[in-house]
C-alpha cells in the first residue's frame, strides 16, 4: 500500500475523483497553466496570435469566475 492517501484508491481518497474539491484543484492548476501562457505569449504578440490571447484571456475569466463559485459553494456555512 501507498502511503499518499490519493493512490490507495476509491475507497480510502481524500479527492475523490469527481468531487468538487478536485475539479478546483483542476481549474485553478488551468487557471496557472493559462496565465503562464499568457504571459509567455505577451512578450512575443505578433498580429495573427491576438486571436489566440483573446481566446486565452476569455477562458481564464470564465475559469476564475467557475472558481469563485465553486469556491463560495464549498465555503463553510457560518452559523446564524
């Protein structure tokens, strides 16, 4: 057996596969990856890639909204 709790499988993960802890993980590593790119590609814009960054920057708004929601549902109700 594995000592990461996240290689022993289904039954004993502390992520489950689908879970929502796990999709914002994986928005906010795509989230990183995209401003990265984006980065990378501001330095070097050239007019036929201004399409492309459009695209990049819109998919990372729609990723950092997603993650703020998902964020908000996952937060810890506060008591009355």
């Amino acid at each position: 057996m594995s000592d990461s709790p996240l290689l022993d499988g289904p039954a004993s993960s502390g992520l489950e596969l689908h879970s929502p802890q796990r999709q914002l993980i994986e928005w906010q590593m795509e989230h990183a990856d995209l401003n990265a790119l984006i980065d990378q590609a501001s330095a070097t814009v050239t007019p036929h890639d201004e399409l492309r960054m459009r695209r990049m920057k819109k998919r990372r708004l729609a990723l950092r909204d997603q993650i703020a929601a998902l964020q908000l549902r996952l937060a810890p109700k506060e008591p009355a």
